[in-house]
C-alpha cells in the first residue's frame, strides 16, 4: 500500500529545494553558482537554515521508499525500476539540460562569447570541478539522482551481508543501538574520501 505521507514530505522538501538553489545565487562565501548575484545574508540564511537536514532528508525518504518496494519487488525488478527513474532521467538530463545550463555560468562568470552550439564541445571536454560554474562537465542538480543509483545498487549488493550482522549484533550484544551506530563511525570518519563537487556518496549512504 502507497504511504502518501512520505510523498507528501517528500514534494514538501523539492518545493523547498526550489528556493535553496535559487538563493545559492546571493552566497555570501563565494561558492561557485550558475548565476552569482550580490552577496545577501538575509537571503542566503535560507540556504544555512536548510543545509544540514534538506538533503539528508530527501536520502532518507529514498530509503524509506525503498524498504516499501521491496516488499513488492525482487531485487532484479527494483534494479530495474531504479534504472527507469533515476539512471534513464540522469542520462538525458545532462545531455539536454546541464548544456544549457553551463552555457549561461560560463556567459555569466567566465565571459564565453561563442554560441550555444559551439558550447557542446566545451561542455564534454572541459573537465574541472564538476560543478558547472564554469562552463565544464557536470550533471549539476542531478547528482542527487547518481548517488540515488549508486546507493541502491550498493544496497542490493550488499543486503544479504547487512542482515546476517544486524542479527550478529542482535543476538550477541547487550547494547544493540549502540553497536549499530558504532558500525557507521567509518562513515563519518573517511565520507571525504568519497567525496564528488563537494558531496559525499558515504555521508548520503
């Protein structure tokens, strides 16, 4: 059975996520945007307030989502869902969209002056930080639908080894809770190592 609520905290925070990114033009710290307008504090506080739990949210959600579908699914058919609504829309998405996208940051903060068309090659050959703020490679907003990916995959892989240590930890320690959060110290510790234009696929799984 569909939970409707979590469809509606999950529309609730993208409608949100809206207003974060529009604001992350009027940065104050001069991370690189697509288009950068004077620094405004009050503006840029949307962005601060929402930082530390909008896109852990939105992970969140997608877990919880997952463990529905499960439940309805085998493991193949959810892979193959996952490819239909994430990988599918990711791939299309920066080769239509991102293009775009960069063509006016690299107008915008780098001066480019060539056309649109010519653009393309830059896009697919210039490779820097992989934010898009200079015109160069990026899928930009949707990394979120790449680590979604990888996350699921990751967790097909490895949900039979999960559930054999969650029943280790159950049946042999006297403080199971404090196990598990014990378990994701690693996570917390190296999640720069896995870390993309600033975000960490280890914090987000």
């Amino acid at each position: 059975m569909r939970k409707h609520y979590i469809d509606n905290i999950r529309w609730s925070a993208i409608s949100v996520l809206i207003i974060y990114h529009a604001a992350m033009a009027f940065n104050t710290w001069g991370e690189p945007n697509y288009i950068t307008l004077h620094g405004s504090r009050a503006v840029i506080s949307i962005v601060v307030f929402q930082s530390p739990f909008l896109m852990p949210l939105l992970f969140l959600l997608a877990g919880v989502s997952t463990k529905y579908s499960l439940c309805r699914r085998t493991a193949a058919e959810y892979i193959k869902e996952r490819v239909t609504k994430l990988l599918i829309p990711l791939t299309i998405g920066t080769l239509m969209i991102m293009p775009v996208m960069t063509y006016l940051a690299d107008r915008f903060n780098c001066g480019y002056s060539g056309s649109f068309v010519l653009h393309y090659k830059v896009f697919f050959t210039k490779l820097t930080d992989m934010t898009g703020a200079d015109g160069g490679f990026s899928v930009g907003h949707l990394w979120f639908l790449a680590y979604l990916f990888v996350i699921s995959c990751l967790f097909i892989a490895t949900s039979g080894l999960q559930k054999r240590i969650n029943t280790a930890v159950l049946k042999s320690s006297r403080h199971p809770t404090v196990m598990i959060l014990l378990a994701g110290l690693p996570i917390i510790v190296f999640h720069e190592l896995l870390s993309i234009g600033g975000k960490s696929i280890l914090e987000y799984l």
